[in-house]
C-alpha cells in the first residue's frame, strides 16, 4: 500500500510540475520558431529550434510548426542535418504527440506521393522541363523519405499514429514506397530507392551492404521478418523492370546510332537537332545503367545480358582522315573479307609512323622543350615556308578548265636554277617518286618530304601527285600509301588532294560526250578515288556519291568508269562494316538496270566482271581427287619421267606392272586411251610405247585403237566445245599409231571421210545444208583433218595411197568451201598442209569449181574401178622407212626418167620358177665373187656399219625400181617394160649387177622359144588372172558394204 501511494504521490508531483512549467512558457506566438524551421532544422539551427520548443506554448499553432518543419526538412543534405532533423522532430512529438504526429505524419506521406499521371503528360510535352522537374522532386523527397525511415526506426511513426488500421512503421514505409514506385512509370525515382537502400536496407530489407557485418538477433530487429521479407521481394521485382528497361534503351541507342551512321554516310554530316537527341538518349543510358549497376550490387541480384553492339560507337565521329582497324585481321582477309591477300591488307594498312623515324620537331609535336629552342625551330620552318612559298611563285602555270584539266609536272627548268636548298631538295624528292614502285621506296620518300615539310611544299606535292604521266596507274597506289603516310602528321595533305580530284571528277562529268579524249584522264582520277578509299582517305558519303551518280546516268562513259570504281574499290565497299548496306543496294540497282536498258557486248563485259570482281560468287573447296598409289605412279612415269631418252626405261616398268590386275589395267588402258592427259609432245612417245607393248599384250593394244576410234567418233556426235583440245590429241595420237603400224590406211582414210562427211545428208556437205553437229561457222573439223594429214599424210606419196589422197583432198576443198568465212588461223593451216602434201595441187575459189571437180572424180572412179585390189598383199611392204625414204625418191625419179622398152614386160625374179641358164649361172658366180672380194676390200678402209648399210641400201633401191615398174606397167598392161617378144624372136631381162660401189644393169636376150621365155610368159599370164580375180572379189566385197552404209543410214 505504501508502494501504490508513493508512486500515484510522484505522478501528482509530476502534473504539478508540468502544470507549473506550462504556467511558466512564454506564451507569445512562435515566430522566431517557424521562421527558424522554415530556413533549415538541420544541426545548425537544431540548438536554438530545441530551445524554443522548450520555452514556448506550441498548442495553438501545431498547423504552423508542422508546416514550417517540413518546409525545413526539404533543405537538410547531410546525415548529420538529418540526424538533426529527426532529433527535433521527435522534441515536438514529445510535447504534442496527440496533435503534432497524426498531422506531420499525413504531411510526410503526401510530400513523398509520387506525381499525378496529369502532371506527367503535360511535363513529357517538353523533355527538358520534366527533367528539371524529376530532378527537383527527387531533391526535395531524399531528404524526407531519410528522415520518414528514422522515425519509423525510433517509433514516431507507428501503430498509433499512421492510420487507423494501426500499421507498423515498416509497413508504413512499405507502402510508401510501393506508392511511390508502382505509380513511377518513367522509372525515374530509382535514386529514392538507392539512397533508401543504402541507408536503411538492413532494418527495412534484410539485406546488408558491409559484408563483415555482425548477425542482429531477431529479438534486436526493428522491423518485423514478414514485412522484411515483403519489402525485399517488392524491390526485386523493381529490379526486374529496371532491368528490362535498360535493355530496351540499349537497343534503342543501337538503333539512334545506325541511323545516325547511316544518315552521316548519305550526307557526310550529322545535323544537329540529330546529334542533341542522340546525346541526350546517351545520357540517359548512361546514368538508367549506373543505377541499374547500383541496385545490382546492393540487392546481390545479376546484370542482364545486354546484346552486343553491332553498330559503331565512334559512327558519329567519322571523318576524312580517321582510320579504323578490326580486331581481327584475318575475318578481312580472302573470300569473305575485304581484302584479297593478306599482301594487300598489309599494302594498305600496314603504315609506318613517322614518329619513329623523324624527330619530334618536325612532326609539329611539342615536346616541352625550352622557349629558346621552339622559337629557333619556329624561326627556321617560316624560313623554309617563306623560300617554298617564292619558289611555288615561279613554278605556278595557269590552268584552262575546259582545255587542260592539269598541267606538267611541276619539275621545271626553274626549280633546277634554284640554289641549293629545301626548294632544291623537293625537286630530287619528287623526281625520283615515278621510280619509287615499292612499299620500302615510298616510305622513305615520305620520310625525306617531312624534313621539309610545310604548306608550300604541301602544295607542290600534290601539284606533282595529280599530274603524274597519264599512263602511269600503276603509280597511283604508292602515291595514296605516300598521301596516308604524310596525312597523320599533315591531315591537310589528304584533303587538298581530295578537293583536287573531286573538281576534276566535276569535270569530267560536264565533258561526258568527250570520250577517247579524256579517256584517259577518267581512269586516273576513278583510280585515285579508288586508292584513297581503301586508303580510308575518302569520306564514306563522297564514294557513295560517286556510285549514285554513275547509276543515275548508266550510259555512255559512266559505264566505264562504274565498271573501273567497283574493280578498284567495290569489294572494300560492300565488306566494310559502314559502307555494305548501301553498296549492296546499289549494286542491286546496278543489276536491275542492266537488265532493263540495253548495252553493247563489252559494256555488259565490264558490268558484269566489276560485278563478280566486288562480290565474287560462293564456291565451295576443291577437292582434289583421291588415286590409288599404283594410278600415281603410271601417272608420273608417263607424264613426268617418259621422254625420247627415258622411253626404254619406262617401257621396262610398265612390262613389270602386274598386267592381270583389274585396277592396274584400268589405269593403264585409261593412261593409253585418253592422249590428253599427256603433253601434245609426248603423244610420240606415248604411240611408240604402245608399239612396243604390242608384241607383249596384243589385245590391250587393240582395245586402245577401238577407243580412240571411238572418242573421235564421240567427238563427232556431241560436239562440244569444251573438248576440242581432247579431240586435237586423239587425232594426234591415230595419226601417230599409223606411222607405228598398228593401224592401216584404210583406218585413217575412213576417219579423214568421216570428218567431212558425217552428219550431212547423204555424206554430202552443201552451202545451204545446215547440219546440227557441223554448222557453217564450226571450222573445229578443218582442225582436225589439218592435223591428221599433218602427222601422217607425207606416208600416201605412191601408188593407190597417193590417188586415194588426192581424191580426198579433192572433196575436202569442197568441204571448205561449204563453211562461212573461214578465219585467219585456219587458212594458214589449210595453206600449210597442201603446201606440204601436194603444192603442185589446184585450189577451187568457188563452191560450183569443186563439185566439178569433185563429180568428175567420183565418175573417174566408177568407170576405171576401184585400186583396192593392188592392197592385197601387205601394204606396209610398201611404206617406206623414215631412213631411205629420201633415197627412194630420188631413185624413183631417175628410174622414170628412163625411156620404157618397146617389149612386153615379163618378171625380173623368176627364180622361183625356172631359175638362169647354166651360162648366167656362172657369169653371176663369177660376178658375185668379185663384188664379194671388193666388199671385203673396202671393208678395211670404211666403216662395217656404213658399208652394210650401202650395201642394203643399193640393194633394196634397185629391187624396189624394178619391182615398181613392173607393177606399174603391168596395171598398164605394157609388156615393154624390161624384156619382152619383139619382131626378132627375142625376149630380153636385166641382169643387176655391182661394180666399182655402184649398181650396174646388163640387158640379156633370150630366145622367146627357150623354156625360160615362154615359162615366164606363162607365169605372167597367171598372175594377172589372179589380180583380176582378186579385184573383182574386192568390188563385190566393196559393194556390198556400201550397200549396207546406205541401208543402215
């Protein structure tokens, strides 16, 4: 009891106490108070703030407190102006906590609502405005959303004094900035977010930003675990919207960027309402990513993925001397790059920096050097300056512009009188530039020309650069490395030589109907652009330019020089990053009009080769074809070891292969049959193996002459012009077989007929009859026949070999005659080969003159009959070796020289027969002993090898006069050839003999009733029965074949 009634006597106490005190407060209105408030509550009026809450009567004016403290509270920037704040805030809620708290509580909430939607429409009108109003707002809430967290914190704010419904101060918080934020549609109180969860996001979130930060019991926590947890998620899911708005606003200044890189192309500029949006959309990237990459790390949450920038971040700052280099050199070089080789990326990129090889002082570089020696350096480049600028006086020439577009090199006869000098230095300099055709050259000249550099000699450079010899373009890209080597140092440099050739571009467009004679002066200024554009020298929107002039007027000699700009500089155009889009489209539109307006041949030649030269059609790899071990090396024994003296040697090898191998076979009969995979030289060859594997493998050899005639006969039949060289060398090599043997005449007579008679009608080629497979244009067939006759006609000089050819070269002058114009080149192959083989022979002029002759030629034949009979025997008893061909002709000639005897011809070699009289036999014994002996003889004095073959070749001449002119007269039907019946009763025969070296005959006359006479008679007789009925058997056989031809056809 007296516990109780001590404590109730100290709450009396107390109340009397207070009501004492309030008797005691001034109770004049607080002026000085609110006056105080409204400047600042921070620490520097905190002191004097607490002291008047304490001495005045504030129930009267809790409006004007409340109002005057929350007007101050906007102004208080520190922790410790807020600590302040809170301090004196929670002095008036201690003295009026049912009146003051409720009120400034409602305040506080209404000063941190976010604006209204209204407010917000009209502010977005003008960008600029609702800025300034964003950032005043997010200034004047900081301060109080700061000092709302601390009273929530020290609990002023609370269940009993924010609503009705009794919220904690952390739920109050929460749903003030959930307010705040969902209603924020600009996303533009992130800051308010920051700041709050930097200063308050353990209490409120949970989340700690010192990672060495002691654990706080639950006990401890000032705020609830679910309204922690609520708030976390709450600000999470802000992040994710901050997140996607970041990379929406990337992929917007990605896209502001390509247009404006593609409008700084079209026009050359960016115009400048452009450039402000663009860097205000920059800045506001910039500072959405900052807040986003504050927000990431302090609510440990990850960055998203931003896309990576395609376009060019430097785009905007392009300019005529900027040079841009990738990463990666090698995605530039080749197919798919923009240069061809990596020799020419190197030619073009790779510039030497003349930092390193020329001082500083020259470079216009300062180097912080004493005052005295700058002005020294400055004293002597206006020196030099002022004698470059005296001698450019004198050099300068006038200039016509519809004459001349340039004048001569400005090496003249007045730089060489000027003394010794920079002036006399840049004239050698520029005299020995048209020598200077290498990468090392040109770099050294450039740093020659920087140690007298200066504006005049500028000038006379590029005076001397645009009026190089007109004929020499091969210069013109070692001038550009020169003009991008010197404009780092001088960036004048490029653009003077740029205006030059842009007014001569001008020009030249006025003078477009002028065309030889500025034909020239067109193709030089197209390269120059062309250099300075992989030079990177050449603003994108001027090349461009160019192209869209050329496409707007696509005719004439614009053409050409579209043609000329696209090969120099077309594939660096559409593989450059800024320039692709564009050049694509224009060559699009290039092909477009190709194919609407009509040009001539070579024009669409030009469109089309700087068409595939800038975009070069997709192509696979080659591959290469895979061959057995055993293809590859009859390959290389054929194709690289077989020559006239290794042909032995390969010969061996090839009898050693193993022959009954399939594949080995394969290869060897595909080696033999196709000549073309074989040099044209080494068809010889090539032939004479196969001779000689005749006598080893007979059926491989026949296999390959039905092939070959068969690809000729192929050849024929499609006719494409792809294989003209392979169907050349096939008829090389049957030309060769026949000289080898291992074909006959009649093989090589059937395929020359062939040639000029297959696909005609009726085997009959006329002027107005157009075949299919031989059109009147195609002279490939002339080809053919040219070469067969060339490698084998010379062997048909004799007998039926040689009429069978002249009746053939009869028809194929009416051949010839059937064709069109026939070219140049061919009309010396045809002259060549009838030259070779008959230049005795009359060549018709027209098509009527041939087919008289060639009529009267096939009636010939029909009446005298066919001389296939006189084949019967072996017709290569008669081809004569290349080694006595010569003799034999000769012999022959002098043989027919000799008068024919009157009598009937009869045998010389009856041997056979009856054989010479004892007399004869024994005159010839005795004549053949001697010659016997004197061989011998001479055998001592001369070599054995040439007396052999003396004496074979005396012997083989004189049989094969006797025996030609026995045949000769006896298709005549003759008989006074060398002995025969005269009025006498006589028959004579020539003895051949040999005396003294020399090959004598000796006349004998027998008595035409000895047994000798009338038994040669008699053999004559027969034989020329069995000619007769052998040439009949030949006709029919003939006849019949024809018969069939002319069925089957």
């Amino acid at each position: 009891m007296d516990g109780t009634r001590d404590t109730k006597d100290d709450e009396e106490a107390a109340k009397r106490a207070r009501r004492h005190a309030l008797k005691e407060l001034n109770a004049s209105p607080p002026e000085t108070l609110t006056k105080r408030a409204k400047l600042s509550i921070g620490s520097e009026n905190r002191d004097h703030i607490l002291k008047d809450i304490e001495t005045l009567t504030l129930e009267k004016y809790v409006e004007e407190i409340s109002s005057s403290l929350l007007e101050g509270l906007a102004k208080c920037k520190t922790d410790k102006d807020i600590w302040a704040a809170t301090e004196v805030i929670s002095a008036v809620h201690r003295r009026l906590a049912m009146t003051f708290t409720p009120r400034f509580v409602e305040m506080l909430a209404q000063s941190l609502s976010p604006p209204p939607r209204n407010v917000s429409a009209v502010s977005s009108a003008n960008l600029d405005l609702q800025e300034k109003e964003i950032a005043a707002r997010i200034t004047r809430q900081r301060p109080v959303f700061r000092v709302s967290c601390e009273l929530a914190l020290v609990g002023i704010i609370g269940k009993n004094t924010t609503s009705p419904e009794g919220k904690s101060g952390g739920e109050w918080i929460m749903k003030l900035t959930k307010d705040l934020l969902s209603h924020d549609t600009t996303l533009s109180s992130v800051p308010l977010l920051i700041t709050f969860i930097k200063g308050y996001g353990r209490p409120f979130l949970g989340v700690s930003t010192n990672s060495n930060a002691d654990e706080i019991p639950e006990s401890e926590e000032l705020v609830e675990k679910e309204v922690r947890d609520r708030f976390r998620k709450m600000c999470e899911g802000y992040y994710d919207n901050v997140s996607k708005l970041l990379v929406k606003e990337h992929k917007r200044l990605q896209e502001q960027d390509r247009r404006n890189h593609e409008a700084y192309i079209r026009s050359g500029e960016i115009f400048e309402d452009r450039q402000q949006a663009y860097e205000k959309m920059t800045k506001n990237y910039e500072r959405l990513l900052s807040n986003c990459q504050t927000l990431s790390e302090l609510l440990n949450q990850q960055m998203p993925v931003l896309p990576d920038a395609s376009s060019k971040t430097d785009a905007i700052g392009i300019s005529s001397g900027d040079r841009q280099r990738g990463d990666e050199l090698d995605s530039n070089v080749g197919r798919g790059g923009q240069w061809e080789d990596d020799e020419e990326r190197k030619f073009y990129e790779d510039l030497i920096d003349l930092k390193d090889w020329v001082p500083r002082s020259f470079l216009n570089i300062p180097e912080g050097e004493a005052e005295s020696s700058s002005q020294a350096e400055a004293d002597t480049e206006a020196d030099i300056e002022r004698l470059m600028d005296t001698n450019a006086d004198v050099d300068e020439t006038t200039e016509d512009g519809d004459e001349d577009i340039r004048s001569a090199s400005p090496v003249t006869e007045v730089d060489a009188m000027v003394a010794p000098g920079p002036s006399q230095i840049l004239t050698g300099l520029l005299g020995k530039l048209p020598d200077a055709t290498s990468r090392d050259s040109i770099d050294e000249a450039a740093i020659e020309f920087m140690y007298i550099n200066s504006k005049a000699a500028r000038k006379r450079l590029v005076k001397f650069l645009l009026s190089s010899q007109k004929q020499r373009l091969d210069l013109i890209p070692y001038y550009g490395r020169l003009v991008a080597t010197i404009n780092k140092y001088a960036p004048g440099l490029a653009k003077e030589v740029l205006v030059a050739i842009e007014e001569e571009f001008r020009y030249l467009q006025r003078k477009r109907k002028v065309v030889k004679e500025l034909s020239t002066a067109r193709a030089r200024n197209i390269t120059w652009f062309s250099v300075l554009t992989k030079f990177r020298l050449v603003p994108p929107h001027v090349i461009l330019h160019l192209l869209r002039v050329f496409l707007d007027d696509l005719s004439g000699t614009n053409v050409d020089s579209l043609a000329a700009l696209l090969e120099g500089c077309g594939r660096f155009l559409l593989r450059g990053t800024d320039t692709g889009p564009k050049t694509a489209e224009m060559l699009e539109l290039m092909k477009r009009k190709q194919g609407l307006q009509k040009f001539d041949q070579r024009q669409i030649l030009l469109l089309e080769n700087a068409y595939y030269q800038c975009n070069p059609p997709e192509r696979g790899p080659i591959e290469h074809k895979q061959r057995s071990v055993i293809e590859q090396f009859i390959r290389h024994l054929l194709c690289d070891v077989l020559s006239r003296k290794t042909l032995d040697n390969v010969l061996k090898l090839l009898r050693r292969l193993h022959w009954d191998d399939p594949e080995t076979e394969r290869v060897l009969f595909k080696m033999f049959s196709k000549p073309w995979k074989v040099s044209y030289s080494s068809i010889t060859l090539i032939a004479m193996l196969t001779y000689d594997l005749q006598r080893y493998h007979s059926k491989f050899c026949v296999d390959v002459v039905d092939q070959v005639l068969e690809n000729i006969r192929l050849g024929m039949e499609k006719n494409i012009y792809k294989n003209n060289q392979k169907r050349v060398a096939t008829v090389k090599y049957l030309g060769e077989l026949y000289i080898y043997r291992l074909v006959n005449s009649r093989v090589i007579f059937d395929t020359l007929w062939s040639l000029v008679t297959f696909g005609h009608f009726e085997g009959r080629p006329l002027p107005g009859q157009v075949s299919p497979i031989d059109t009147p244009d195609d002279y490939f067939r002339i080809r053919l026949v040219c070469t067969l006759l060339d490698c084998c006609g010379m062997c048909f000089d004799r007998g039926s070999h040689k009429r069978k050819l002249d009746r053939f070269l009869i028809f194929f002058q009416l051949y010839i005659l059937t064709k069109s114009d026939v070219p140049m080149d061919v009309d010396f192959m045809i002259t060549d080969t009838f030259e070779q083989l008959r230049p005795k022979i009359v060549m018709y002029k027209t098509f009527e003159e041939a087919a008289v002759a060639v009529d009267e030629m096939f009636e010939n034949t029909k009446a005298d009959g066919d001389d296939s009979g006189d084949e019967s025997g072996d017709e290569d008893e008669d081809r004569p070796t290349e080694a006595d061909q010569e003799d034999q002709t000769v012999i022959e000639e002098q043989t027919e020289d000799r008068p024919t005897s009157p009598d009937h011809l009869v045998l010389l070699n009856t041997r056979e027969n009856l054989g010479p009289s004892e007399e004869e036999a024994a005159d010839f014994d005795k004549e053949f002993s001697k010659m016997l002996s004197d061989a011998v003889a001479d055998a001592k004095k001369v070599d054995r090898k040439a007396a052999m073959s003396a004496w074979d070749t005396g012997v083989t001449m004189s049989g094969s006069v006797v025996a030609r002119r026995t045949k000769r007269d006896a298709d005549r039907d003759d008989i006074d050839a060398n002995g025969g019946s005269s009025s006498l009763g006589v028959m004579r025969f020539a003895v051949l003999s040999k005396k003294t070296n020399k090959n004598q005959t000796r006349e004998l006359e027998i008595p035409t009733s000895s047994a000798l006479a009338a038994h040669t008679l008699s053999a004559q007789l027969q034989n020329k029965q069995e000619q007769e009925q052998l040439k009949r058997l030949v006709l029919d056989y003939e006849h019949r074949e024809e018969l069939a031809e002319k069925k089957g056809v």
